[in-house]
C-alpha cells in the first residue's frame, strides 16, 4: 500500500469511526506507528483531521475525499470501465462529463481512440465538462473542442458549481454524459456527497440524449446526501464484475443496461 492509498484508508476509516488510534491504525494497516502518525500529521496540516494524544479525530469537514487520494483505488476496474465507455461515443459527438476519478480516466480513453485522432475541420468530439482537471488534459489536444461551464471550483473534485454554470447547459445539447458518482441506489440511481455538484450533474443528465453512469462496484449500494437522477433515467451503468447480481437485477428492471467489465 503505497502512501495516497494509505491517506485514503485513514481518512475512510475516521470518517465511520469519529476517532482513530496510531497503535490500532499501525497494525491494522501493517506499517509502523511512525508511518501512521506521519500521515496523521500530514492530514492534519491540510485540516482534514484534528491530531489528538495517540491517534486523531474526525475534523469539521465532510470525508468526500481530495480527488488525488481516490485516484489509486480501483484503478485497474476504472480504467477498463473508462475504455468500455469511450466506446460508446460516436465521432462528432457531443460529449457531457462530470467530475471525478472514473470520469477522468473516461476523457483519457476518449482521446487515445485512433478513429478521434484524425484531424479534420470539424472537431473529432466536443467534451462539456464542470471538471477543471479535465478541461487541463484536452485542451491542447487539436482534435477536441472543450467547452467548460461557468461556476465555482471545488477544491475535493475539482468541479465548477453553483448557478454560474446552468446559463451554458440551458442553451446546449449533449450526445451522451458520462456520469461519475459516489454512490448508486438500484431505484433511487446516483448520488453525490455534494448538493452543489448533485445539481450541475442533474441539469447535465437532463440536457443528454443519453445518461451513462460508470461507477465501480464499491459504489453499487450504497447511499450519498444529494440525488443526481433517478435509475429510471439512466440509459446504460457501466461497471465491473464485483457488482452484486442481485442489484444488477433491479437496475435492469428499472430499465438500466447494465455493462459489466
């Protein structure tokens, strides 16, 4: 367990427990206590915790963690979920995209498809994206137009949100959407830790011919604060093949093509 996957598990484990202990963390993660109260300490310093005698306890801050912690978890299921959805946008296309680590790898399976490379005089794709990080990686791609909605960045995911960006997705149409979220309910569909970023997801998905949620099977269950649509308006889930069968079995009948990968 290399240290951003370390970060990531201390910062899971206080947000269920409310307080860690060194000498717990330490054994339970198989490292020393000085490794467990270095990243204590670091975590402390970016006010994502308050450092107690022995050990730490859940700071004032929601545990939706910093995007660079969730890059290295399930990195090889996101990345065959990302080259299974970039598949599924055609050249030309319109192409809608939140934030998050399965979306990213999304845009980076987008760009490298050798059909998208061909220059021409009409853009191989239009990417619209709330994501700064994504809107970084393919700008200086020739082939992609990138549209950025208006709005305020979160620090977490890196998302623009708030009212400023509804005025571009009102007066748009995408293709598709790749929806990443934090959760997914088998009725209730897709959730966001955030309310802000739930909402620019939402109009997103409305203002799609077609909504492709991908989320790795840690997702599939699960529930988060802020609905992002409802199952029945979803048109395809892409995830891989830990997902329970039997939630596979309520999304189809909610009308959801299910993808495993």
């Amino acid at each position: 367990m290399d240290r951003y996957e370390r970060l990531s598990t201390l910062l899971e484990l206080l947000g269920k427990r409310g307080k860690v202990d060194v000498d717990d963390l330490a054994e339970e993660m198989t490292v020393s206590a000085a490794t467990i109260r270095r990243d204590l300490d670091h975590l402390a310093a970016q006010q994502l915790l308050t450092r107690t005698r022995g050990g730490a306890v859940a700071h004032n801050v929601t545990y939706d963690l910093p995007l660079r912690y969730k890059t290295v978890r399930r990195a090889p299921e996101k990345e065959r979920i990302a080259r299974a959805a970039a598949g599924l946008a055609a050249r030309g296309a319109v192409v809608g995209l939140n934030g998050g680590t399965t979306t990213t790898e999304v845009a980076r399976s987008l760009v490298i498809r050798p059909d998208l490379n061909s220059s021409g005089d009409e853009p191989a794709l239009t990417i619209v994206t709330n994501a700064l990080n994504i809107a970084n990686e393919l700008v200086v791609r020739p082939t992609v137009k990138v549209v950025v909605t208006g709005g305020v960045a979160r620090p977490q995911s890196f998302e623009l949100t708030g009212p400023l960006g509804t005025r571009i997705l009102d007066e748009i149409i995408l293709d598709v959407v790749f929806l990443g979220a934090d959760a997914i309910d088998p009725v209730q569909g897709a959730f966001a830790h955030n309310e802000g970023e739930a909402s620019i997801n939402r109009l997103m998905a409305s203002r799609a011919r077609q909504v492709v949620v991908v989320a790795d099977s840690s997702k599939l269950g699960r529930h988060a604060f802020a609905q992002i649509c409802p199952a029945a308006t979803i048109d395809v889930l892409i995830t891989d093949s830990d997902a329970p069968q039997e939630l596979v079995r309520v999304l189809e009948n909610e009308g959801v093509t299910v993808k495993i990968v």
